[in-house]
C-alpha cells in the first residue's frame, strides 16, 4: 500500500470522510497538521529569530506586531494544509 492511502485510511477512521461534514472534518484535520508543522519548523519568512511571529503586511491592523513585515505570516501554514486536504483528500 502506498503512503497517500495509509493516510487516508487513518483519517477515514478518525472522521468522516463522505457526507456533509466531509469537507469541515478535513479542512480542520488539515489546518491542525500545517500548524503543527509551521510551528515545528519556524521559517524565516514567517518568524523573527527570537521565533516571534513576524507582522502580517497584509492586515496590519488585524495582526499587529514588529517590523519587519512578511506577506507570508504563520497562519499561512494552517491555511495550505486545509487547502490541501479538502482539495486532494
């Protein structure tokens, strides 16, 4: 069996993966494993060197914080993985 179906077999036994909750229950599984891994790595793009999130140069005024600014801030992480998951599971 390959990679790809082993996850997909465990995460059709943690939540539904079919019927109406199917897109939800994957973009959350999947927002919790880019989070998991934005913040296991800290890049560069994202965090200051002290690993202070860096400010979002998008919605400023939303997620205010120090300069310098990055159009890529932490919560891109979360967002990529729902996107994958509901897009390619």
């Amino acid at each position: 069996m390959d990679i790809w179906g082993g996850a997909i077999e465990k995460l059709e036994s943690v939540l539904p993966m079919e019927g109406a909750m199917a897109v939800p229950a994957r973009a959350a599984i999947g927002a919790g494993v880019g989070y998991l891994v934005i913040s296991a790595v800290r890049p560069g793009f994202a965090y200051t060197e002290d690993g202070k999130p860096r400010q979002d140069a998008v919605f400023p005024q939303i997620f205010p914080g120090e300069q310098p600014a990055t159009y890529t801030p932490w919560w891109t992480g979360p967002l990529m993985g729902a996107v994958a998951f509901t897009t390619f599971i």
